[in-house]
C-alpha cells in the first residue's frame, strides 16, 4: 500500500475508533474531533519520517482523535478506545505526558502554540534538525496568547514552524462567525510574517505536503467540517460533545467513511 493510502486507510480507522470514544461512559467531543483526525494523520505521517519535528495539539479537547491517531501510528501500541475516560487510565479528556507520544500538556487554549513555538526555536538554537507542527482550533484563535506567541515567532523569525488551523467554523457557544469572527484571516496572519497556505482539511495527500516544516514559519487554514465521515453528526452543532451507546456507535462505525 502506498503511503498516501496507507495514511487514508488509518484516518477510516481511526474515526471509527473516536465514535467507541463518544460510546464510553463519559463521551468525547466528536465534532472537533472528527474534523481534526485527517490534519493529525497528516502531521505524525510527516512527523515520523523527519527526526525532531514534534506534532502539538492545541486543541487539546480534540484528545480522542489524538489518542485514536497516535495508535493507528504505532505510538501506542495498546487501543486507547476501551480505556478511553476510565479510572487510573491516561486516555482523558485532555491529553497529558502520560500517554506516548505526547510531549507537551494542554489544557487552556492557546497554549500549545507556544509550546510549539518554543520547540521550534529551541532546535534552531541546539543547532539540531526538527520543527514543529502546531494544530489549533479557529475559535482557540480568540486566546490572546495565540497572537502573542505570533508576535514572538515574528520578532524572532522562528522557522520550522507551521501552524495548522483547523478551520471547521464552530466551538462550545455556537459558530465562530457569530461569536467573534475572524475577519481577514490570512492578512492578520501574514502581517505576523507567516506564509499563509489554504487547504481542503480533509485532502490527507496535500496536507501530507504542505506540513513540511518550512525554513520560514507557516499557517495551514484547513477547511474541515464538524463531524465529518459519520453521516449522522456531519456539519451539526450537536456533534460538539456526543455520548451514545455502544449500539449507536456500531451502527455510526458500519456506515464511517
């Protein structure tokens, strides 16, 4: 299988382990994690074949599409969907250091970028390959420390740098074009010296090229959609946080895509 329908056949698996996810006793959010997966598949896709490039989930709410990802990879070698949200087990609801794979902590929004920023800076300064690859959410783009962390990684032409924006238009309260929208995007975010990609989220074989990390830093706007490959939650609010039942989930698995 070749690598791109290897990517493809892992992102289909893993979807299927994220809806056993939002089937567990505490439920996930499936939306934005369902949105994100192919961005993820992408990124560790990248990421495994060049030494020192580190993948860093902002959005860390979207942990179940991580996890499900991370063991679709080989990180983790045992399925994080049946230990997903248990007792004692490190699969939560944020991901953590405990699990493999993951470097850095999220819990607040905005704080990941950072994180990856200063990664990226630190290989520069070791003299050592590697960059970063830094996923967050488009309403995470409301965090000042977002636009902080720009600030820096402009002044200090932070290269090996990109940022993938997971542009699936919602969050918590409802759409982001409601709540505080992102007028100008690509502008705002080339004004921080960024070169500004637009991209199909989905497109596993682009995103797989473009999330290279680049000598000068550089912002993904990946177009996703909420949901997306389970018919009944696709493109709905509702999708955000979902607890279903095991029976739900097999009926939602046998019709993935």
């Amino acid at each position: 299988m070749n690598p791109i329908d290897l990517a493809r056949e892992r992102a289909l698996r893993a979807r299927r382990s994220v809806v056993d996810m939002a089937a567990s006793g505490v439920g996930c959010h499936l939306g934005g994690s369902l949105s994100v997966l192919d961005i993820l598949v992408a990124a560790y896709t990248v990421a495994q074949d060049r030494p020192g490039v580190e993948v860093v989930l902002s959005k860390g709410h979207a942990a179940a599409a991580l996890y499900a990802v991370l063991h679709q990879v080989g990180v983790i070698a045992e399925d994080p969907a049946p230990l997903y949200g248990k007792a004692g087990a490190p699969y939560t609801g944020h991901p953590s250091p405990k699990v493999p794979g993951v470097r850095f902590p999220t819990g607040s929004l905005g704080h990941g970028l950072a994180y990856a920023a200063g990664w990226a800076l630190s290989r520069r300064l070791l003299g050592a390959p590697g960059g970063a690859i830094a996923v967050v959410g488009d309403g995470e783009l409301q965090e000042g420390l977002v636009w902080e962390t720009l600030q820096i990684v402009q002044a200090k032409r932070i290269g090996g740098l990109t940022v993938v924006v997971d542009v699936n238009g919602g969050q918590n309260d409802g759409p982001v074009a409601d709540i505080s929208p992102l007028t100008r995007l690509p502008e705002r975010l080339a004004a921080f010296g960024l070169e500004v990609i637009e991209i199909d989220g989905h497109d596993i074989e682009k995103l797989m090229d473009v999330l290279v990390p680049r000598e000068r830093p550089t912002a993904v706007l990946a177009a996703t959609v909420k949901g997306k490959g389970v018919p009944a939650v696709e493109g709905k609010a509702a999708s955000h946080y979902v607890k279903i039942s095991p029976a739900r989930a097999r009926q939602w698995k046998a019709v993935a895509r």
